[in-house]
C-alpha cells in the first residue's frame, strides 16, 4: 500500500462542489445532474469511454465551458456569468492539458514566468526563481531557455505541469495528460504527477491510465453519457464493480 | 537471415550525383537539358531572354539620351530625342523633370526640405526594420522623425518658410500618405478583427458593417467621399485639409481589409493557446497582447504585407481629389509641349521607385518569416 496523503475530514469545506450541474451542447445533452465533492488534499481519477463527458466535466469547473444548470462552487466561489468570480476561479485551479498548450513563441523560462508576472504581479526576478525551483521539480531544469518545439513531448508536459504550478494553484486538474505520449515518456509524466500527490495537492485527473489510478487515487470515478454511473475507492472500484457498464468498460481497458 | 550488427553502423555521406562534374555543372545538366524536350525549350527561352535583354538594354542604356541642349528660348530642345524615338530612351526627360517628379509644385528654392523629409523617411524605415531597435524607444524616435517631417514640410517656424499643403506633391506625398497610412492602419485593423471576434453583439456588429460596407465599394469612391461628401456634414466654416481627408479615407479603407487578414490569423491559431492562457488566469488584454496576436500576426505576414504593398500603390489614386502624388506627378510632366509622347520613359522611371520600394517590403517580410519561425525548428 502505497503512502497518500489523507483526506480531509468531511467537516471541512470542500474544495470543490458540483450541485445537479447539467450542460447541453445545443440540443445534446452532455452532463446530466452530475454531482461531486472534492475535498482539500483528495485526489479524484475520472475515467470513462469517449464522449462521455469527463472532460466536459472538468473544462467546466474552471469555466472553460459554461454549464446551464447547477451550482460549481470552488473554494467558496460559485462559477457564474460574473468576470471577476471566473478570473478569481481560474487563478487557484491550474489546468493540465492533453496537447500541453505551451506558448511556442516564448521560452521555457518565459512560459512559466508570464502569468505569475501579469496575474500575481509577482516581481521578475522572484518569478524567474520561483520558476526554475519547478522546473527542477519535474527535473527539467536544464531547458529553461529553449522553446518547446525544441523539447519531446514528455518534456513538454512537465513543462505544462511546472507552468501551472508556477500559479500556486490550490486544484489541479488533469485532461489526458499522457494520452498524447509516447510510452516510453508516459511514465516520465506520471512519476511527476504521483509526486505531487504525495506533497497533499487536490487534483483531478481524467486519464486512462488504470495503474496510476490504483497507486494515487482517493475516489475513482466511472463517467458514462454524460452522468456519473459509479464511484469509489480504487479497493472497491477495480476488485468490485457494481454496475454492468462498469463491468464492461474495465474489462476494455484492463483487457489488454 | 540478416546479421545484426553489435555495434552502430557508421553514418555515410550520400553517393555522389552525376558523372563527377562540379555541382554546378551536374544541376544544369539535370534540370535544363536533362531530356529533348527540356533541351529544346530550354534553347528558346534562352533566345527570347537574351533578345528582350538586348533590346532593354539597347533601348535603355546604350541608344540613351541622357540630356538635351537649350534652345535660343531656355527650354530643352527635344530634337534629338524624338528622332530617336523607339530606338533609345530619353532620360533626358528624368533629368529635365526629376525635381518636379520627386517634390511636386514645393518651391524651387525649398526643395531641400522635401529632400530631407526623404531621407528622414527612409532612415525611419531602415531603423525600424532592425529588430535591435524593437523597444519602447522606437516610438520616440518615429514621433520625433515625424515631427521634423511635419515642420520641415510646413514652415513657419524656426526662420521657414511656409509651405501650404497644396503645393507639396510627387514622391513626398506618397510616402507621406503611405506611411501615415500604414501606422494608422494598423492598429484599427488590430481593433476591428478583435472586436469582430467579441461576444457582445453591439461591438461585433459594428465591426462587422464597417468592414462590409468599406470592402464593398472602391478606394476611388471612399476618397470621393472622404473628399466632397464629408466637408458636407461639418458645420458652416469649418474644412478640413484635403490632404488630411485624403489620409483618413487610405487608413479607414486598408484598415477594413486588414482586418480580415489579421481575423484570419485569429481564427488559424489553435483554440488551445487561448484555453491554456485562459487557464492561467491571464485577463483579455494581457492574453491577446501576449499570447495571441503574437503568434496570430507571425501566421498572418504574408497576406499583411501583401496589404502594405497594396496599399503604397494605392495612394496613386489621389489624383480624383487633386492631390498629385508619385505617379501624378510623372503624368504631369509629360503634359508639358516639350516633352510629350514619352510617357514610357516617365512611368518606367517611376515603375522603377515603386518597384524598389515595394520589393524592399517584400524582401523585409521575408526576412520577418525567416526569424520569426527560428523558434520552430528543434
């Protein structure tokens, strides 16, 4: 048994809420009264077939999509139409992409200094710091003045975790991650990630990545047309699944 | 069963083309007589160039007249020029009206002020070409070069003379009015595809109909209008320069294609480097001037600068409001008794300063391209 932080106790406030959120992508139904509670600390894995709306789900807990029905609150802050509430949300949640999203025009260094800059009005220098501190962390630290086209993948995707990172955010989300890796630089990321885990961050993580699940997991979630089908510990989830669906989409992508 | 090497095997160089012959000499064979048929056009085109060069450079440099004497009178006697029409060139024309070709109808005695305003434009160019000058400084040194342009066009001040506006002409006013042009453009072009892209709809919609109703009808027509319309709606006494309408009627018109260009650029960038900035927290402002037109405006370079270079010869057609630019100003010369019938040499003369100031642009942008994308390659 792997060593996990624990998690927060359920008295505290949770870090993050959804209520009953539904979304629609004109008439297509995409999130059906989807509910969830994350708590400081817990890390939550979000697998599913494609189209099921996983990664709807959490595009819309920092409002890059917008739900129409149903409360998202994130450390006390509902997601609404209002600007400052978005920038504010936005701020502690920081987002990990499947195509990583560098800026390719900027270097390593430029790239991880340019929000903390604008954003937390952090000076220079102390960004520029701040910014080779996290790329040490996930052990790039020797790329700092190349541009990411420069870089592989797997570097480029340390680069994206070390850039969100930068932010101090209190969330971390996770959309695939690995999925546009090759294998042999999958492991790379995922080490970067499990250490993260470790250090206490709240994250959620859309992945297919079953092992990584059972090492980092709290609560696994098992999304299938657009709602919330199943859930548990990674324990109960993979030894004992409940649900038909579940039984046959684990035994898809345990299979091979 | 194929052995398996233990070791890398040593990278070679590729086998040498061609039977030994210099790489020069391999490549002409290759390309230009590699077959009959590649042989035999590649003989003709060889034949027509090297006639159409004989004939330019016969015409143009060896049959040349180059000046022509005075007659009893003071003006220049075009004799010997006519006779030689069609044979060789009168550049005597170019020597004879360079001045009023390059400076209008400005005072003979002034003209080294539009010479310098030349010069000034040129340097402005050149300085900011080089991207060791791309900081905040450029902008001081593009006010105060345009400043000195001004009160050297105008006087007034400072012991000169005045100069009215009227009487300024030829390639000062198209690079006035180019310049002027582009600067202004520019930016609006920026404002109008971003607010074309906005969600709300009264911003998105006026941007749409200007850019729609200024692509749907000609520059020739937007000057007219800028030109007679326009004073129309002013209160009773107030005018506004002619030159100046003439330069808000360029920049509204290149702003409105420029600006479809640059959307394109908006559009071509993938939605991800929205979203991650997006994620980052980054505000509108900060994201779209970091992010985004950066990347957007390097897409965008070549249908720019194909605006730019449009632009410059669009200034020509000021001359429905009476404005005399470059080309006007070469269409007036050879209205002079003396000098008509050689309009070929006046618009080949001028055909060239288009030529090498448009080609420079070409040229530049590709440069731009070359180093912008420096970050693309690993």
């Amino acid at each position: 048994m792997s060593t996990k932080a624990q998690p927060a106790s359920a008295g505290d406030r949770p870090m993050i809420e959804l209520r009953k959120v539904n979304k629609w992508y004109g008439d297509f139904h995409v999130l059906r009264d989807v509910d969830l509670t994350v708590y400081s600390g817990q890390k939550l894995v979000v697998c599913g077939p494609s189209g099921s709306g996983k990664s709807t789900m959490i595009r819309c807990i920092n409002r890059l999509e917008e739900h129409q029905e149903g409360a998202i609150v994130v450390d006390g802050v509902e997601l609404t139409n209002d600007l400052r509430n978005i920038e504010q949300v936005r701020r502690e949640v920081g987002m990990v992409f499947q195509q990583f999203n560098l800026f390719p025009h900027l270097t390593v260094l430029e790239n991880l200094t340019l929000a903390p800059i604008w954003v937390r009005k952090v000076p220079k220098k102390e960004a520029e710091e701040s910014a080779m501190y996290f790329l040490e962390r996930v052990r790039i630290p020797e790329q700092a003045a190349k541009y990411p086209g420069q870089l592989s993948g797997g570097q480029q995707q340390r680069v994206a975790i070390a850039r969100s990172l930068c932010m101090k955010p209190k969330v971390m989300l996770f959309d695939e991650p690995t999925s546009a890796l090759d294998p042999e630089m999958i492991k790379e990321v995922l080490d970067v990630m499990v250490e993260l885990a470790n250090e206490g961050m709240t994250m959620i993580c859309v992945t297919h990545e079953m092992g990584f699940a059972r090492t980092v997991a709290d609560n696994i979630l098992f999304m299938d047309k657009g709602e919330i089908v199943e859930q548990g510990p990674p324990a109960t989830f993979f030894a004992a699944p409940k649900t038909d669906r579940l039984k046959t989409f684990l035994s898809q992508i345990l299979g091979h | 069963m194929a052995t398996i090497p233990q070791t890398p095997t040593v990278m070679r160089r590729p086998p040498m083309a061609g039977l030994g012959g210099s790489p020069a000499l391999d490549w002409v064979r290759r390309n230009l007589f590699s077959t009959w048929i590649n042989t035999a056009v590649t003989l003709l085109l060889a034949y027509l160039a090297l006639r159409a060069i004989y004939g330019v450079v016969s015409w143009g440099l060896i049959n040349a007249i180059w000046t022509v004497p005075l007659t009893a009178t003071g003006t220049p006697d075009t004799k010997v020029c006519r006779e030689l029409k069609g044979i060789g060139a009168c550049w005597a024309l170019i020597s004879e009206k360079h001045r009023f070709i390059f400076f209008g109808t400005y005072p003979y005695e002034q003209h080294w002020r539009p010479l310098i305003c030349i010069m000034l434009f040129l340097a402005l160019y050149s300085v900011s070409a080089m991207r060791r000058f791309w900081n905040s400084n450029l902008i001081y040194i593009w006010i105060v070069g345009l400043t000195t342009i001004a009160i050297l066009m105008w006087g007034g001040v400072f012991g000169l003379d005045y100069v009215e506006n009227e009487r300024w002409g030829g390639l000062v006013i198209t690079l006035i009015l180019a310049t002027f042009g582009i600067a202004f453009a520019f930016p609006l072009a920026i404002a109008l595809a971003l607010g074309r892209r906005s969600k709300l709809p009264a911003i998105s919609t006026f941007c749409v109909t200007y850019i729609e109703l200024i692509r749907g009808v000609p520059l020739i027509s937007v000057l007219f209008m800028a030109s007679v319309m326009f004073p129309l709606f002013l209160p009773e006494g107030l005018t506004i320069d002619k030159l100046l309408r003439a330069q808000v009627g360029i920049i509204l018109f290149t702003a409105a294609y420029l600006a479809e260009v640059i959307r394109g650029g908006l559009q071509a960038l993938p939605n991800g480097q929205y979203e991650a900035a997006d994620s980052l927290g980054l505000p509108y402002w900060q994201k779209i001037a970091f992010i985004i037109l950066p990347q957007a405006l390097r897409l965008v370079i070549p249908p720019m600068v194909n605006s730019f270079i449009g632009l410059f010869k669009d200034t020509s057609l000021v001359v429905i409001i009476g404005i005399f630019d470059l080309l006007n100003a070469a269409k007036t010369a050879i209205v002079d008794p003396a000098w008509q019938g050689f309009g070929v040499e006046a618009y080949v003369f001028v055909s060239i300063i288009y030529f090498v100031f448009c080609f420079a642009m070409s040229k530049y942008s590709q440069g731009l391209e070359q180093e912008f994308n420096k970050h693309q390659r690993r």
